[in-house]
C-alpha cells in the first residue's frame, strides 16, 4: 500500500511539474551569445513598469518595435492585434555614451503615431530622454529622470494569436 501511495504521489508530483513547465512556456529562446550592438537586432518591448497609458495594452499580439540604425537614428513601429504597421510612430536619433552605459535618446512623434511614453501626441513634437542601458541577450533601457524600465528581447515576427507563451 506505501509503495502504491508514494507511485501515486510521484506520478501527481511529475504531472504538476510538467503542467508548471507548460505555462512557463518561452515565445523565443533567448539568443546564444550576448548581443554586442544596439544596431544587430529590432527589439521587441515585452515589458516595462511605465504607467503611460500607450502600455496598457502591451502583451503578446499589441507591442511597440524598435530599430537603431548605424546612423545614430532610428524608429519605434507598432503591432496591433498582430498586425505589424510599416510606417513608425516615433523617429529618434540617439548618443551612446557606451563607456558610461547611458544612451541619450531624442524621440519625434510623427504623423501616423504618437502616444507611446514621450508625453505627447502631437506630430513633429519631440522629446529628449536619458537612459541607463544594459545590452545581453536582452536590452534593458532605465529612464534615468524617472526610473522607468522597459525591457525588451531581439524581435522574430509576430506570435500566433492561440500562443500561450511568455517572454
């Protein structure tokens, strides 16, 4: 009968761990190596603790994309509902102070966006932000004003709408 009982509960045991693992479930492994550069991958915001109500809505099929060219410039895109838009919200042109792990970012809001953390909405308005960062295999941006974070992971398309995954 013990042997029966501790079979039985080993077996409850196996299955409650599986099922744990299964909601654990990770949208993308994390990549092999450490990024080097902001400019080797889009980014993906999968998270941040910034009260703006443009994040509200961040989850898997709504979240913002953005891209850093080699030209100190870049743009943040956004996906709704899955649905991936080419013209970017923001423009910024960014300073990496890369000694220091500070970047400056300036943010323009264009005319298809706005909305999204800069505090305002109002194409051609811009907005300058300092932030701490910390590039691995995921990037981290901390608003050094406003102690923000917004953490991001390397984007690979878009996550099927029955996906039960996280990042």
């Amino acid at each position: 009968m013990r042997a029966f009982l501790r079979n039985t509960f080993s077996c409850a045991l196996a299955v409650l761990a599986l099922g744990l693992i299964g909601c654990q479930k990770k949208c993308q492994q994390p990549p092999e190596k450490p990024f080097e550069s902001l400019t080797a991958a889009s980014w993906r915001l999968v998270e941040t603790s910034d009260p703006d109500t443009a994040f509200q809505t961040l989850n898997r099929s709504n979240f913002l994309i953005y891209s850093f060219g080699q030209d100190f410039r870049g743009d943040v895109k956004k996906v709704e509902n899955n649905t991936q838009f080419d013209a970017p919200i923001l423009t910024f042109e960014y300073n990496p102070a890369v000694d220091d792990g500070i970047i400056r970012i300036q943010f323009t809001v264009t005319a298809s966006g706005g909305g999204t953390g800069t505090g305002s909405s109002a194409s051609g308005t811009t907005q300058t932000t300092d932030f701490i960062y910390e590039l691995g295999r995921e990037l981290l941006l901390i608003d050094s004003a406003r102690g923000y974070e917004y953490r991001f992971v390397d984007f690979r398309g878009i996550v099927p709408p029955d996906s039960t995954c996280t990042f």
